[in-house]
C-alpha cells in the first residue's frame, strides 16, 4: 500500500460507500465477507486508512475507481419531481442506477414537474453554484410548444429583459422562432421559478410543452430516451462552460 499523508487518506468503509453509493453498513458487510482487497491484499479491518489516489482498491473483483465527484445527464421525464426526496413524486434521484449513485447527489438546478429534458446531477456543490449562478452566464436552452405563435415582437420584449408578474426582472434572454412560430427555442441566463411560463403568460402566450436541450454548449445527449441517464465525461463539463 503506498504511503499517503494523513490528510490524503480515508478510511476504507468511507471510501467504498462514497464510491459505489452504498451504505456503511454495506461497506463494513463487503469487507467482513473478505470481498475487498487493496493493493492486492485483501482488507481485514473495516477503518484501515487507504489514499484514493494511489492505492488500488478493489470490490468483488472489480477496481474501485477514485473520482473525487460525478457529474450525471439525465433526460427527464414528466410527473417527476427535481428533488432529492418527495413523499409524494418520484424523484430524479429515483432514475438513478446503482452504478451510478453516490452519497450527496443532488439536481444541479430544478425543472418543473411537467417539464422534461436535461437535468444535471452531480454531488459537486461548488460547480452547480457555478453553473446556476446567472453571474457564470451558463445558458440554458429550452424547446417550447406555445399555444399562439410566437412575433417578432415577443423575441424583442425577451431580448430586452422584461418583467414577469410578481416584480421579478429577468435578464435579457433569446426566443428563436421555427418554421413553425407556435414552435420556439428560448435560452436564459438563470433560473426563476417557472420562469420560462410566466415569460410566455406577460406576452399573452402559454407554453404546451417545454423541454431543456441544453446546459451551456453541452446538449442533452439524442440517445437518451426520457428516464435515461449518463455519465457526462470530463470533456463534456468544458462544454458547459464554452462560450462558442
Ligand atoms: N421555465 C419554466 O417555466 N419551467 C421550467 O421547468 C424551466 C424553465
């Protein structure tokens, strides 16, 4: 085992129920049952110390690879809610597989229950304050069915930066009209509640349907059916941020 420094390392029942999303218990019963090894020994002791960067960990035969947080797409389906628990809704953590699941996963950013589309979670809470902070400029695009056709005028008043009901004042945001003007694109900075409905409702409009295709420069992938997830891979996180 190599040697890492006390603050590099974690115990080994903490490190494999961070990774494979189980539980302590599970973690301590995986070890007991002689079924973990570490650098090729198998552990004994459930609080041995162990560094995730160096030392090779492995589960049921399988390595344990470290990543320090996971960053998931997910396309969602309506009648679920974007919320870590719900007494009375499926959750998108719900959708989640196990291979996937980890202690801390959270939606980095909520869309309504009847909206699908991209939902990005992640147990990472310094990049989903980055990428929800309308400061960052992370732009959402979303795809809306209108009830009315959508003007040229409308994609004025959104480009100005209008006021909703309530007060609130959103910032400037693009409406991209189709071949067919009851079918538009719109792309925001932030993320107001309903934002995107009560848009619609202050120029007289309602939305049918809405669905987020992107986050940034990264688009919700095509091969994921609704209830579908993935891992976005670490190249895809600088399309988020990519302002090209
Ligand atoms: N705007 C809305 O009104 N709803 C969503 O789910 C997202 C943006």
């Amino acid at each position: 085992m190599a040697k890492g420094s006390l603050r590099d390392t974690v115990r080994l029942d903490r490190f494999l129920s961070n990774q494979l999303g189980i539980t302590r218990t599970e973690a301590k019963e995986l070890i007991k049952k002689r079924l973990v090894t570490v650098g090729g020994e198998t552990a004994k002791l459930y609080d041995m110390k162990i560094s995730p960067e160096s030392d090779t960990v492995c589960a049921e035969s399988s390595p344990v690879i470290y990543r320090e947080h996971i960053y998931i797409m997910l396309n969602k389906p309506a009648g679920v809610v974007c919320a870590t628990r719900d007494r009375l809704s499926e959750t998108v953590l719900g959708l989640i597989p196990d291979e996937l699941r980890r202690k801390g996963l959270f939606p980095a950013g909520r869309l309504d229950k009847d909206t699908v589309g991209f939902v990005l979670i992640t147990d990472d809470g310094a990049f989903a304050h980055e990428i929800l902070s309308p400061g960052k400029h992370v732009e959402k695009r979303y795809f809306a069915v209108l009830e009315k056709p959508a003007s040229a005028k409308d994609a004025e008043i959104f480009a100005s930066g209008m006021t909703i009901d309530g007060g609130d004042k959103c910032l400037p945001a693009k409406l991209e009209i189709t071949d067919d003007p009851c079918k538009v694109y719109i792309t925001l900075k932030e993320g107001m509640y309903h934002q995107i409905k009560r848009m619609a409702g202050a120029v007289g409009n309602k939305i049918l349907y809405l669905k987020r295709v992107s986050i940034g420069k990264l688009e919700l992938d095509p091969d994921l059916a609704e209830g579908q997830c993935r891992e976005i891979l670490h190249k895809e996180i600088e399309k988020i941020y990519a302002k090209t």
